[in-house]
C-alpha cells in the first residue's frame, strides 16, 4: 500500500510540474545560408518529421513555404495532424522561407516587369528569388536531408501571385504548385498576358497547379480559371477550390489541408473500404503502385498494416505470412518495421507474448533506432511480469526521444512506464 502511495504522489509530482513548466516544443531547424544570388543573408526554417530519424531508409516529400515565419505554427500543427498522427497523407519535410521585412518581401513577390504594392519605385524580383530557392535552397535540402523527388511550393496572398508566376517562369521545377488566394490583381492584372501566352503554349512537362480563394471579390483569380477553363491545357493539372465561409486571412489552412489531401490521394484508405480489401496483397500492390508515383519510400499508413495482418487471421491463413512479411520486405521496405511490430501484437494476443517477444527480438538489431520499436520490446517484457528488462527498453526509447526531440505527450507516455517499471 506504501509503495502505491509513493508512485502515485511521484506522478502527482511529475504530472504538476508539466504542467507548470512549459514543454519543449519541436520548431525545427532554423538554417542561415548565405545567399550569392541574392547577395545577403537569408534564414530557412525546417522541420523534420517526428519519425524521420526511426525510419532511416524511408524518403519524404518537401514543402516549400513561402512566407513561412508567418505561417509556420499553423502549417506545422496541421501537418503533425494530418501526417504524423492522422496518417492521411505521407510524412513531409517542411521548408518554411523567412522574410526580411514587409517591403522586402513583396518586391520578392512581384514578377519582373511589375511594381511591388504600394511601391511604384519597387521593381519586382520574383525570377531572381525563385532562383534563389532553385539553386540554393533546394540543393541544400536534398543534400542534408532524406528527400523524394517530390516538391511543393505554397504561397498565400502575394505568395500566391509568386507560386503562380513560378509555374509559369520554371514548370519543373516543382512537382506541385499551390497558389492560395493569389494576388493576380496586381498591376491592373498585369500578369494575365504572361499567363495567356504560357498556358497556350503548354511546352513542358506535366505539372500541377492548385488554385484556391476565400470570400473575396478582387483578388482576380477568376480571370485565370476562365483562362485554364478555356484553353484545357493537356500540361497541367489543376483544380480551383472555393472557400466562401472563410476570408483572406484564414483561407490559407483550409485550403492547404485539402490540396495536399488530393495531391496525396490514396493514401489513407477509409475503415469501410479496407474491411473489403480481397486479399493482403491487394493492398501492397496498391501502396507499392502509389509509392512510385509519388517518388517516396516510406511506412504506409497503420490501419492499413493492421488490415492486411488481420486478413490472415480471419481467413485462417497464418501459415501464409511468413512468405508475406517476405514480400513487404522486398516491395515496401520502409514499411517492414511496422509491419513486424502489427504481427507482434497479432501473435501475442492470439499465441503468446513469449512468441510475440521473439518476432520482435529477431529484427532488434536493425530497428533499435526506432522508439516504437523499443517500446513495443518494452512493453512485451511488461506483460511478462519482467519489469526490469522493460524498465532497461523504456530507458533506450526515452533517451532515443529526447535525442530525437519527440513530442512532450511521447516523453510524458515513456517517463510514466518508466515510474511503473521502476524496481
């Protein structure tokens, strides 16, 4: 009874001063680069998914954000929801471009030939930025970072008029172009001739262009869908998306959400389809084939893993999974560890965890940089009754944690198994 009183007033303790002290939060990197195009001094912020480091051979899409000091909490929030926890979309790195100042940042914004808002004696610099994002910013990511080939520029506002203009200056040289509300009315519309001459063209390679608005009357978007409507290029892409319950300023969230939900269309597979899925395989062909049209290596959403692992189950084809897991070793390697652990729980509940531990011990060594992994170890030993060897893999996946910069809620799950582990 004493001993149970004394871990209930540690957790007490370590639940209050959680609460009172304020938890580290993850912000990236923020990466100063010296600019020879621009000739100055220009600071990136990046954030790096919360798995990136457990899944050391899994590769990730790339947002490009313009006016990211601005916009950064809020599309960092939302992809930790949409990505990480939500698993609706895939993993992304998250490139966020600071600013310089409000005058600096929209004559960056303004395609050459055109004057930046309110500054007639502003020539706009848009090409010269967009090849400082081109051939400085891009080649320092995918030199240091796990990159896929696939790259998306978002802009909002007067960003958005820089996306648009970006598509119609260097097609390839982004994957995905998200214009938010873009400033198109600039200069009287000034750039609608550009955008004519390019769209009738159509001489590059398939691209696409995501365009969107608020409740808003002068931004002069709908003089380019009548232009894209009109014209139907063969080349590109795109989808417009009107928001009328939302206004200039809270458009950017919303409709960023649902154009990556299309530009990653498939990924997440809704309970009722996969309830109807014909066979495992059907669902590795399916993320295999998406994979390679999204150019990425990475772990496939969760309730999909567990789908296919309790097909076999259901189906009384146990006998069948080895040959399976050997498949999605060699089809969807970023997906193994994953895949391993879901069999591990499968077999502790319906064998044992005496077999459930040895599924998971016989993969330790090239998944112990993982933390779920650990935990999974961790959390085996626990229903085992050997609390001091799940006591040792909570210990490695809270330091692994906080080497990693996890999320507070991931530390404060660990700390606590640790407290009841504790011999």
């Amino acid at each position: 009874m004493i001993k149970k009183l004394i871990l209930f007033f540690t957790l007490l303790l370590l639940i209050t001063s959680r609460l009172t002290l304020s938890a580290e939060i993850n912000t990236g990197e923020r990466v100063k680069l010296n600019s020879k195009i621009l000739l100055e001094e220009r600071e990136i912020q990046i954030l790096l998914p919360e798995n990136y480091h457990s899944n050391t051979g899994a590769t990730y899409p790339v947002i490009y954000h313009i006016d990211g000091d601005y916009n950064f909490h809020g599309v960092s929030g939302m992809l930790d929801f949409m990505a990480n926890k939500g698993q609706l979309i895939p993993d992304v790195i998250l490139v966020a471009i600071a600013d310089k100042g409000t005058d600096i940042y929209r004559q960056y914004m303004t395609p050459a030939g055109l004057t930046a808002p309110f500054k007639k004696e502003d020539d706009g610099k848009a090409e010269k930025f967009l090849t400082f994002l081109t051939e400085e910013v891009k080649p320092y990511i995918n030199s240091n970072y796990r990159t896929a080939n696939n790259a998306i520029l978002v802009g909002h506002s007067m960003g958005g008029l820089f996306v648009f203009n970006a598509l119609l200056e260097s097609p390839a040289s982004f994957e995905h172009f998200v214009s938010i509300s873009p400033s198109v009315w600039l200069n009287d519309h000034a750039i609608m001739a550009k955008a004519k001459n390019f769209i009738q063209k159509g001489k590059h390679k398939p691209t696409s262009l995501y365009l969107s608005l608020g409740d808003e009357n002068r931004q002069g978007v709908y003089g380019v869908l009548q232009l894209l409507d009109e014209v139907q290029p063969k080349n590109i892409h795109w989808q417009f998306s009107h928001y009328p319950n939302e206004n200039h300023h809270s458009v950017g969230l919303v409709s960023l959400r649902q154009d990556l939900r299309t530009i990653f269309e498939g990924w997440d597979i809704p309970d009722k389809e996969l309830e109807n899925i014909i066979s495992a395989e059907q669902l590795i062909k399916h993320y295999q084939s998406l994979s390679l049209s999204l150019n990425i290596n990475q772990p496939i959403p969760t309730t999909s893993i567990k789908s296919a692992i309790r097909f076999f189950y259901r189906q009384k084809k146990t006998g069948d999974i080895p040959v399976f897991m050997a498949k999605v070793k060699s089809e969807l390697p970023a997906s193994e560890q994953a895949f391993t652990m879901m069999l591990a729980s499968y077999t502790g509940h319906f064998d044992s965890p005496e077999s459930a531990l040895k599924v998971l011990l016989e993969s330790e060594v090239r998944f112990e940089h993982s933390i779920d992994y650990l935990n999974s170890i961790a959390s085996t030993y626990e229903q085992l009754k050997k609390t001091q060897l799940a006591f040792n893999y909570y210990e490695k996946a809270l330091n692994l944690a906080k080497q990693y910069k996890s999320n507070q809620w991931q530390i404060n799950i660990i700390e606590a198994k640790l407290l009841k582990n504790k011999g």
